[in-house]
C-alpha cells in the first residue's frame, strides 16, 4: 500500500479510523483544530512541511464535515512559497475550501498571474488549475489575456495548453466580455486542427460554451466538427492512449456532436452529406456486446448521435431507423441501455413524428413499468404517457391503473395524474372515463388532486346521457365498506345531481340515498360536509311528492349546524333550511347546475407544467417545448361532448336588472345574505374551489329568487377561473373570455405553489415561463440566509433590460447582488442575495423582477421564500430541560394558548412530520397523552438572538378538526408571529391546488378575511397582482 | 458542467468529496447524505442513474458506479452526457487502479492528496480535462 508522503497527516487519519463513533471522532477533531489553531498563532516556528501538512488535515477534516473557518490565510500564503510541494498544497486546498468571492483570493491574484506568466511549467499548471476551479470575475478580468496567450502559444506543451482552454471557458463564463469575438472566433477554428487530442477536447468545451452564446460568430468551426467527427469515427491517427475500449475517444466525439446541435441547421449540402454518412456509421456499426465498458463507450457516442439526428430533423427514413435501434435497446440486459432507450424515445416522439413507429414498442415498454429499477419505471411511465393517443388509451391507461396499487409511493401521485389526463384526452367513450377516474380515486384517493374530481363532475354535468351512468356507479361505490373521502364528495356531488335519475332502481330512492350517503357524515372533514349539506338540499327538492318524514330528518340536520363553528358549514345550513322551507320555489332555485363552459383542461396545463419543470436548455428540448403546447391547443377546442362551446353568459340565468332592483327593496335581508355567500372567500384554495362550485348552485336562478345580478356572474366567473387555475381576473362584466389575457406571457406552472413548496425546502424553481426560469438555492444559518437565483434565459437570443428590485418587509435586510441587464442566450447568471432576519414576523419579502424578451415587456412580482421558518433551528429536548422551561414561561404575552377549529384533519404522525418539515423538532413521548403532541424549536433573528420556542398541541380525538395549541417563547411577539404561523400551516395545508395566488397569511379561520388584515402584509398585496 | 464529484464509502463516510459550484459546508455533508440514502437503498444490476432533481436542484443527474466497498459518483447538468460520464468515472477508476496497483478503499484513505491531484488532472472546473488514463498519470508523475 502506497503511503502519502506526511506522516503526521496518515497518522491523524488512523486516529479517526480508530474512532468508534461520532462523538469520539468529533473530540479528535476538535483537539486536531486547536492543536493547528495554537501553531498558526505563532508562525514564526512553523516550517513549511509543518504548514503544508496543517493545511492538508485541515481539508481532510472539511471533507468529514466540519466547518474549518481559519487558517485560510496559511492556505492562501502558501501559494506564493517558493517550492513546489508547498506552492502545491496552497493551490489545491485555496481552491476546495474557498469560494470565488472570498476577500483572501484577492490577495494572490498577483503571484496566480506570475505563475501563469511565468516559465515554470508545473506552477502554471497548479494556477491555471486554481483559477480554473474558483476563479471570479476579478481573475477574468486580469488574467484573460494571458491565458489565451498560454492556449495558442506553440511553445507550450499540451499539458498547460488544456488546462489553459478550460481555464478560458471559466473566465468566460464569470465575465462573457473577456473573448472578443471578432478576434477570437478565427483562433477558435484554428485550435480545432490540433493534433493533440488532450488539447482538443478541452478546446471542444470551450467552443461549446462559445457557441451555446453566439452561434453566428463561431460558423467557420461547423464544418472543423465534422472534419473531428470524421477523423475518429473512421479512426485516422486516433493514438492509443486516446482508444478507450477500442473506441476513438468516446468523450471528444460526444463533445463535437454536442457542439453541432448549438447551430441551428446545416445548410451547405457537401457538410451535411459527410456528417449523415458519419452518423450513418455510428448509428449502424453499434452492437450491445459482453464488454459492459465497451458497451457505455460506444452508446455514450451512439446516444448523442441519435440526438444530433433529432435536432438536424434527418428524413424520416433515418428516423425510422432510430426507433427500430431505440426499440432493440429498451429490451437488452443491459439496465443503463435500456433506460437511456425509454429517456430518447420520449424525446424523439416530442421532436418528430414518430408515434405509429414507437407504437409496436408498446408491449415492451408496459414490461419496463415492472423493471425492478425505479429509474427505468420512471422513464417508462413518461415515455407511456407521451406515447399514448386515442388508439393505445384505453390499453396504457389499464395499465397504469393496475400498477398503481404496487407503485412506490413516490410515484402515485405523478401516475394518477397521468392516468386521469390520458383517460380524459383519449377517452373513446366518456362511461369508460368515468369508470377510470372512479378507480383512481378508490385505488389512490390520496394521490388524487382536487383537479381530478372537479374535472369528472365538469364532464358529467355537460353530458347528459353520461348523467345516469355516473349517478348509478357512485351508488355502487358508496356501499364498499371503507371508502376514500374524496370518493365521498364526489359520490355525494354526483347523487345529489343526478341521484334522482336512478328513482326506480332498488337502493336509490331518495331516502335510501340520503340514508347511506349520511353514514359517512361523522367521519368526513368540513369541507366534505358542505357537500354533504347541499347533497341533502338538492335530494329534498328532487323527492316529489315530498316525504315528509325524510324533510324533518334532513332539516334536524340542517338545525344542528346552523350553530356550527364553521362559519361555512353554517352559513350553508341556515340557507338551505330556509331556502327549502319555500316549498315550490325551491324546485328553481336548486335546480340542475348548468352546464360548464367548455375549456382547458386544469389537470392537463398541470401536466404541462410538470413537464417543462426540468426544462433542459438545449435546442431539442426548446423545440419539443413549442410542440407540446401546439398539442394542447388542440385538445383544447376539441369539444368533449359535440356541444359547441358556449360563453359564460349565455349559461347564467340573469334576472334583469329592473326586476332584481324591485326585489331588492322587498326582501332585502336575504340577498345580504346571498350577496356575501358568493363574495366570502371563506377556505382557503382547495376548499375555496369547492365553495364557489357549489355557492352557484344556492344563487344561480330566475328573477323569483332573491339574486343580485353582479354575484350570479361574478360567482360563475370564479368558478371558471378557479378550476381553470389562471388568475382570476373579477371584472364586471365578465364577458372576457377566460382564455385571452393581456399580458401575453404566461408562467409555466402555478407561480404559487412553486414558493409554497420552497417554504419547506431549499431549493428549486420559483418561476417560469417561456423564456426565462428563475431558480433558487438557499442556505440558512442561524438569523442569516444567503440565496441564489439563478436567471436562466432558455432563448437562442438574448433577455435584455433585466432588472430585480427587492421589496422586502421591515423585519428583513435583504442586498441583492448586482443583477446583469442582459443575459445572454442559453446562458444562467447567479445572483446572491443575503438575508438578515431583524426580528419575528410572517411578512414575505417580494422580488419585482422585469425583463424584455423582443417585444415583449414582462413583469412578474414574486414571494421569495425567506419565511420565517427558515429562521428556525430544530433542537431536542429533554423532559428535564423542557418542563422547568415551559412552567418558568408562565401565561401571555409571553405563553399564549388558542383554540384553532376548521383544522385540516391530519393522523397524528403526519403532523408530527408536518412540523417536523418546518423545522419543529418534535418530541415523541414526552407529553404523556398520546393525544398530544410536544415540540421545540430555537428561532433566530438579530433582536432576540437565540430563543427557544416550545409549543405543545393537544387534539382532541372525538373532533379532529379542532384542536389547542399553546406556544411559549422569551419574546412576546415571537411567541405570536410563531402562533399564527403554526396556525396557518394546520389549517392550509398547501396542496396541487390551481387556486388563484393564496397569500400566504390568508386567515386560517373559515372567516371571511377583511381586506385590512392583508393589506398590511406587502407579500400579500403583491401576490393579489401577480 | 460537473458539479461535484464524490467518493464514499458502502456505509457513507466520505473518501474524496470536490465540489465544482461552492456549496457551505452543511450543504455539502447533506448533499453525500441524501446521495447515500439513494444508492445504498439501490439493487446491484440496475442502471447506474438516479433520478437527481430533487435533491440537487433542477437539471441535475447522477451516475454512479458501486464497486467493492465504495461509491464513485458523478453529478453534473443536462450538457454532459450521462454515458460519457459514466466511461468517466471508469477511467478515474482505472487511474487510481494504475497508481495504487489493485487499489482497495485503504489506498484511498491514506492517499488523500494524491487522490486530489490525480482528480485534478482529470476534471478541471466541472470540465473533462483529460480521458486518457495513460496521460493522466504522466501529469501525476511530473508533479510529484
């Protein structure tokens, strides 16, 4: 066994070897880290192995994760000694410990640019590596031009010539000014007829960083690529060192395929000719051997080729051929063969039109769904669901159905999606769609979205011969022992509906339904019960002639909640009772829900989003980008039932004005009543959704019934946008339709729950559309957070008049780093942004961010995800330090105590993980009601510093939407901003909701929100905009 | 671009860990945690990527390679190919290979600086610096 050459560093690692556990591995470093702590402080003594032997124990104890936070001074000394063994350490450990922005690295720019200048071989290597790794925009701005120089001088070796090109692309990359174009684009060609191979591979790099910015500019180095291609392909002076299993340079030939697809065609017919002979040969002279490395090299290369067939948009013979190759390759041995075949047949069938191709791989790829590799059953789940049409539907979606009660878990909720979008796209009758969806919802009722069940009652609604089939399977469903709740509602909507339909059936007279649908009443949420409530009022007013003993058991119920917490449920029940006590005016007031205008679907444009999620910034993936929405915006005017599509307006019965005015002065009280029903916005989104589904039906109606004309529309309206998921745009007239908007712009996915979701982790999207994606990486610590945003253009032509403005609240200091103006094609520039966290409080800062994309001025106001659960450090304690603590707080302001009604009802362990997500470590046991839950926390800001936060929850297992919190903390407005936050989590849970921009601190309680609680809150104001 | 490269250990310990993007120390042990969970809950004989979003963020994917008693991942953005990767961290295998004759996880250990310059030959700032192992450990030689 080699031995490093310092002993004293192999010795320190034994010692840590030796450590059984954690904590003696933590004391022998701690003791390391004083010992080198004590031998920095006077230096004097310290030779230069002793210090070069220091630095390395101090990046071996980095590496086991411990912060070394001094001595990057010695580090960052070292590269200026004199001798190679310590210049080296200097280099290598400066750049693993310190980051580019780091004051130290400043200092050695001058001796890094003597050493890069400089006639030393091996010390231009160790810096042009350093600046290669952390180099920042200082570096590129004074050590560019040396570093070309290295890159085409002929006197260099190969050895610094390579690292000078890749050198050159990190430079390039901080500061995109430092390669003039003009001058460089003819050197650039001239570095691709290098013979060295080393050299040329690092110079594809560069070419490719260059292109992906300004293809124009690099035209002269198209057709050196093919030369490159050629000349590997049919192995010409390709040395032996470079042959890696009997393949010319896999990498450089990806490299070079890779540089091609960044020019958007190939237009001269003799370049075009050699390049599809090379791809020809590729693609043909591949075979799947015994070598597994042999194997990864040669599809390494064939795989990019395929890709580069895709974006030349080859004849569809080639096409042909590529499918033919992909099929083989998703039923090989070979795991890494067949997943890459599934992820390119994916892709293929967004760029060309291969489907009919594809499809005799049906067979084959449902097998894949079982492949004992979760990511080869992802694959084959995307390309299934990309594959299929109205031909394969009904046998994909039956598959997806049946794998669904062994998928992970991890994947259910993505495949019920999937199954509910295919089965409603493809359906070739609508019975078998509503048998699917009903499946879905028994198998998977927890995966299943909102989204999905209010789409199936949209359907049955709007055909009518699909009416008493759907009535009469939610029949079937309600006598299965234990069923899903949301297979409750939608049961309950569709009987209610259209229970009447199935009279003469056995088990379907009106009191058999209303009998076994209240079975279900005493274990279902608030949000069922509303249902449930209009369920009962619409059976009353089918049962003709009325049962008299069936009207007083339902208006018993409609007594007992009419004092019910709910402010919802209450509401509701005071409503119907009086609404049915009308006798034949009730029969037009619940009458039938009109049918829904036609539109998009909300599932698929969630599915859409879902999709360009992972948006890959190449030009394939661009294109197949512009395609899936041409799709979509086919699917969308195909009418679902032959009915042409009506406008809004034309479904609202609206009373005239005159005769609405008239009933106004006689009965007024009552269309208060009504005028605040469609108004209250009183759940928060999921629930909102179903308010205003189901706040038309009591409204809807002719001029008899007390209706102000603005709520009937501006009801419908919300019901449209709400289920649509695009902003709700309340206007008087509503008679825009919902599909045109002003601004012309859209953003992939729902701008909301992309921040919900980065409240509770630290990084990912947090906006999209079309042209630019920002994305954001967090890292917190203690009252500081330092964020990144990451402004990607996805266009082949530059985003310019950029700009961010950050609108934070007062207990925030936000500074934001110098945004550029322009970002260039393809390219993503990181803007750091550092947050201090002053004192407790749940305002949200904003981002306002702006840029202009050819025409088009776009303007987006974004919550950025400083919240202050990020200023929360989870701790444990123990029942000894928890109850002195928890007595010693005694009563408010400090200890404050609620009772929260109208909670989400969530088992006990889920909301133990719930707070556990926010970072409320919660203590299992040590509250001695198993009923309660006990959890602690540490918030920091700069005002109160570290302060413990204790918090205890005490359910109440008879009534589950209520519960006791109490929470304590040292400081009285933390103890109330932490309350309202908890508050607000238990009560909204954020889920795949297409609501309109929730605000953040909407009111947790079923209370209508008044407008001045909010305005206070700028996230909140803002969010309303967006 | 490659983002980071790790080497860890069949039960987690961090061997060799670079990242390309600086990442705070915390960041950095919890990214070769999740890592961890990932491939240690994974079969021998499937393929050797993992689906990688969500933990590193948008546009990520990882490859890996188990062999003996360690793990040689690779994590790195949609503009490398996942293959060419994976022949990559062959080659940095193969290298380590020539260097320590028949190299077992031990080498490794006590090899720590000599791991970081043979690395450095071979990714250079996210980039693919050098394919050919021969090279490789040329450059190793001439630096000592």
């Amino acid at each position: 066994m080699a031995m490093t050459g310092m002993r004293g560093l192999s010795v320190f690692i034994s010692d840590i070897r030796n450590c059984q556990n954690k904590e003696q591995e933590r004391l022998r470093v701690d003791k390391e880290l004083g010992n080198i702590r004590t031998r920095f402080k006077n230096e004097k003594g310290l030779t230069p192995y002793e210090k070069k032997k220091y630095v390395w124990k101090m990046l071996y104890i980095y590496m086991l994760g411990y912060d070394v936070d001094f001595g990057h001074m010695e580090a960052v000394s070292l590269i200026s000694a004199p001798k190679y063994p310590e210049k080296q350490v200097g280099y290598i450990v400066t750049s693993s410990l310190l980051n580019e922005n780091h004051d130290f690295l400043r200092l050695a720019i001058n001796t890094v640019r003597n050493d890069i200048i400089g006639r030393n071989e091996t010390f231009q290597c160790l810096a042009l590596t350093m600046v290669g790794n952390i180099g920042g925009r200082e570096f590129a701005e004074s050590l560019a031009p040396d570093v070309q120089k290295l890159l085409i001088s002929s006197s260099c070796r190969p050895l610094v010539r390579k690292k000078a090109a890749l050198c050159l692309l990190r430079l390039y990359r901080k500061n995109p000014d430092v390669v003039n174009v003009d001058g460089w684009a003819d050197r650039m060609a001239q570095l691709l007829d290098e013979r060295d191979l080393g050299v040329l591979t690092s110079s594809t790099s560069l070419l490719v960083a260059l292109v992906s910015n300004n293809h124009e500019a690099y035209w002269s180095c198209l057709q050196k690529c093919v030369k490159i291609l050629e000349r590997l392909a049919r192995n010409q002076d390709v040395p032996q060192e470079y042959t890696y299993y009997g393949i010319p340079s896999p990498w450089l030939q990806v490299k070079t395929m890779r540089a091609l697809q960044y020019f958007p065609t190939i237009e001269d017919p003799n370049i075009r000719r050699s390049l599809f002979e090379v791809l020809q040969r590729i693609l043909m002279g591949t075979d799947v051997v015994k070598n597994v490395n042999k194997n990864n090299a040669s599809h390494a290369v064939l795989f990019e080729a395929l890709a580069l067939v895709m974006h030349l948009d080859a004849e569809k013979e080639m096409m042909s051929q590529c499918v033919a190759l992909l099929g083989k390759f998703i039923a090989v041995r070979e795991p890494n063969i067949r997943y890459l075949g599934l992820e390119n047949m994916t892709r293929m069938l967004r760029v060309t039109d291969v489907q009919d191709v594809i499809k005799r791989h049906q067979a084959q790829i449902i097998t894949s769904l079982k492949d004992p590799d979760i990511s080869i059953r992802k694959r084959a789940l995307d390309l299934l669901y990309g594959m299929c049409d109205v031909s394969n539907a009904k046998d994909i979606v039956e598959e997806l159905l049946q794998y669904l009660s062994s998928a992970d878990f991890a994947m259910r909720e993505e495949l019920s999606l999937k199954a509910a979008i295919l089965a409603e796209k493809f359906a070739p009758d609508l019975s078998w769609y509503v048998d699917v969806i009903l499946q879905l919802i028994d198998k998977a009722g927890d995966f299943v979205s909102d989204d999905i069940w209010f789409r199936v009652v949209q359907f049955v609604t709007n055909n009518e011969d699909l009416q008493p089939y759907a009535a009469a399977k939610a029949r079937e469903y309600l006598d299965k022992p234990a069923i899903h709740e949301t297979m409750v509602k939608v049961s309950a909507y569709l009987l209610g509906e259209f229970g009447h339909l199935l009279a003469r059936r056995s088990g379907c007279s009106p009191r058999e339904l209303f009998s076994i649908i209240h079975e279900k009443l005493p274990t279902v949420s608030t949000a069922t019960i509303c249902i449930l409530l209009s369920t009962y009022a619409k059976i009353l007013m089918h049962t003709q002639p009325p049962d008299p003993e069936l009207q007083n058991q339902i208006w018993a119920i409609f007594n007992k909640y009419e004092s019910c917490i709910d402010a919802e449920i209450q509401q509701r029940a005071v409503e119907y009772f009086a609404l049915s006590r009308k006798g034949a005016a009730l029969m037009d007031i619940l009458a039938e829900m009109p049918k829904f205008p036609e539109r998009q679907s909300a599932l698929i444009k969630k599915a859409e989003d879902t999709e360009t999620d992972a948006a890959e910034q190449s030009a394939i993936r661009l294109r197949a980008q512009q395609q899936t929405s041409n799709a979509l915006v086919v699917t969308d005017q195909r009418p679902a039932n032959g009915t042409p599509p009506v406008t809004q307006l034309s479904l609202v019965k609206v009373p005239s004005m005159a005769s609405n005015a008239d009933h106004n002065s006689r009965d007024q009280g009552l269309t208060e009543a009504n005028g605040t029903l469609s108004i209250v916005d009183p759940q928060p989104p999921p629930a909102d959704l179903l308010g205003d589904l189901l706040g038309t039906l009591a409204i809807e109606g002719p001029p008899g019934a007390s209706v102000q004309p603005g709520d009937g529309i501006q009801s419908e309206h919300n019901v449209i946008s709400g289920l649509e998921g695009l902003p709700n745009e309340v206007d008087g007239t509503a008679i825009v339709p919902v599909e045109e908007h002003t601004n012309s712009i859209q953003p992939i996915g729902n701008t909301a729950e992309r921040f919900h979701s980065l409240c509770s982790k630290d990084s990912g999207v947090l906006y999209e559309d079309p042209y630019i994606q920002i994305g954001i990486k967090a890292e917190w610590r203690a009252h500081h957070g330092r964020l990144v945003l990451f402004l990607g253009n996805k266009n082949t032509s530059p985003l310019v008049s950029v700009q961010a403005v950050i609108l934070p609240p007062s207990h925030l200091k936000m500074e934001l780093s110098l945004v550029p103006e322009t970002i260039p094609p393809r390219a993503q520039v990181q803007c750091p942004l550092e947050v201090v966290n002053l004192r407790p409080s749940r305002d949200i800062a904003v981002l306002d961010f702006s840029y202009k994309f050819g025409t088009n001025m776009v303007n987006v106001k974004l919550r950025l995800p400083a919240v202050l659960n990020k200023f929360l450090q989870p701790i444990s304690v123990s029942p000894d330090e928890f109850f002195p603590q928890w007595r010693s707080l005694s009563g408010p302001p400090l200890k404050l105590q609620e009772v929260v009604r109208g909670v989400r009802v969530l088992p006990l362990l889920e909301m133990a993980n719930l707070f556990n997500s926010f970072r409320l470590m919660v203590s299992p046991g040590l509250d001695p009601n198993p009923n309660n839950l006990v959890a602690s926390t540490t918030f920091y800001s700069e005002n109160t510093r570290a302060m413990l936060c204790l918090l205890r929850i005490e359910t109440d297992p008879a009534d589950r939407t209520q519960l006791r919190m109490t929470i304590a903390s040292g400081d009285p407005t933390l103890t109330f901003e932490l309350k309202e936050f908890i508050k607000e989590q238990l009560v909204y849970i954020p889920t795949a909701s297409h609501a309109p921009a929730p605000t953040a601190t909407a009111p947790p309680v079923a209370q209508p929100p008044s407008t001045s609680t909010a305005s206070n809150d700028p996230g909140a104001l803002l969010a309303g905009l967006l | 671009m490659i983002r980071a490269v790790m080497v860890m250990n069949t039960q987690g310990k961090p061997r060799l860990t670079k990242f390309y993007d600086f990442q705070s120390v915390e960041k950095q042990q919890e990214l070769i945690r999740s890592v961890f969970g990932v491939l240690c809950s994974r079969a021998e004989n499937v393929s050797n990527f993992v689906d990688f979003d969500s933990i590193f963020g948008p546009d990520t994917r990882l490859v890996y390679k188990h062999l003996a008693t360690l793990y040689f991942v690779f994590v790195f953005d949609s503009s490398e190919n996942e293959l060419a990767m994976l022949d990559l961290i062959q080659v940095f295998v193969e290298t380590l290979d020539k260097c320590f004759k028949n190299v077992c996880e031990l080498d490794i250990v006590f090899n720590y600086t000599k791991m970081h310059s043979i690395l450095d030959e071979i990714v250079f700032g996210g980039q693919v610096l050098e394919t050919s192992s021969a090279e490789v450990i040329k450059a190793v030689k001439s630096i000592g």
